[in-house]
C-alpha cells in the first residue's frame, strides 16, 4: 500500500464499473495482456475509492449506495461512485450523495491529508458558505446520463431554515461547483494511481516477484 499523494492514506475497497454504463479502464499491455473487462474488477482502484470514503465523511457528505451481486447468489453494498478514462475527452469521475455541514471539517481533512491543498480549498469554501447560511445548507448529487464527469453530476442545493430565509447571494452555485471539484480531485486520485501502478518499475516489480513467464509473442505461460 503505498501512501496517497497529498499525504492521506488509501486502505479500504470500491468499485468501478455502473451496472448500466460504461467500465473501468484497462491496464496497457505491459508484461502481457490484459483485458478491459479483467482490469475493471481487478480492484486497482479500491485504495483511492476507500480514501474518497473517508473524505466524504469528513466534508459533510453521506454517499449514496447500490446493491451489487456477489458470487453465490449473494449481494453486497457499493458507493455510488463511478468514472470513465483515462486521457479521452469526457473522461472523469462523480458520485451521488447527500451534503449538510460537518462540524471540525476544517481541522479533519487537514489531519487526514496535511498537504492536499486543494482538499483544504474544497472545505475551506463549504465552511465560509455555511456558515454565512447559519449552517443550514444541505444539498442532494446525484447522476444523469451515460457519462461519468464533474458536470455529469445534477446538484439540488437547499437551506434548511426554519424561517424559509434563501440562499445568500451567490452560494447555490459555490456550493455546486465545490461538489463538482470534489468530482475532479478524484479523478485526478484515480488517474495518478493508474499512472503508477502501470509504469515500468511497477510492472516488472510484479512480474518479477510472481514469477511470470512469456513467450516472444507476449503470451504467458507460467
């Protein structure tokens, strides 16, 4: 388990192919094939999965869950996250949730990923608007369309007040495009993952230590 960049750490699962839309990527052909449909649910990308979990949480933001088969007939729960890529237009990641204000938000994210700057900016932004709202803004994500990207993302931003006060000025849309940072910064996790796991370095780490063998047109044999 090597540790994320800026500073937080990855250790739990996830998953990446929506039942109705498009797959995880593939792995090149270093060291041998590798199939698209292989490398969706080889689980490459549960670290960065289950570290968004975590930041989820600190921000305020409760993901959404689907139901997901197992082997034997049996299901499991999965987050509602999902993303397409990488290096194609209209690649990206997003998720579907629920935000409302998380109080220590602020000091959490900076102890879970000291030197993620944009993290900060992201909780730093939520924290100023709720709390020119009275910390009453709550907002719903959810997902439309086939694509999985930022703006893919459909956000319902409200304030839960008593008195029915709206929205200070310009706050539904910071509130908006904050999520859809959040969106970016995991695909930016997913895409820095992909990279490394599939350098040359890693690659021939892996060969060398499970003792694969190929011929000379790239089939393994052992």
């Amino acid at each position: 388990m090597r540790r994320a960049r800026g500073g937080s750490e990855r250790e739990r699962t996830g998953e990446a192919e929506r039942e109705s839309a498009q797959a995880g990527p593939s792995f090149p052909p270093q060291g041998g094939p590798h199939a698209s449909h292989r490398a969706a649910r080889s689980g490459w990308f549960d670290s960065v999965y289950d570290d968004f979990e975590t930041i989820c949480a600190i921000l305020g933001i409760r993901l959404k869950t689907r139901s997901m088969r197992t082997g034997g007939g049996s299901s499991s729960s999965k987050p509602c996250i999902w993303f397409s890529g990488f290096y194609s237009q209209g690649d990206g990641a997003c998720f579907e949730g629920c935000y409302r204000y998380q109080q220590g938000s602020i000091r959490k994210i900076r102890t879970h990923a000291p030197l993620d700057k944009e993290l900060h900016r992201i909780a730093d932004t939520l924290l100023s608007v709720q709390r020119r709202n009275f910390y009453q803004i709550t907002a719903e994500v959810s997902h439309r369309g086939r694509y999985c990207h930022a703006y893919s993302m459909d956000v319902s931003v409200e304030r839960d007040s008593p008195n029915y006060q709206r929205l200070s000025g310009d706050d539904e849309t910071i509130v908006i495009e904050a999520l859809r940072d959040l969106a970016n910064w995991l695909y930016r996790q997913l895409e820095q993952e992909y990279e490394y796991l599939s350098s040359n370095e890693v690659v021939d780490e892996a060969l060398l230590a499970n003792a694969y063998t190929f011929t000379e047109c790239g089939r393994r044999f052992g």
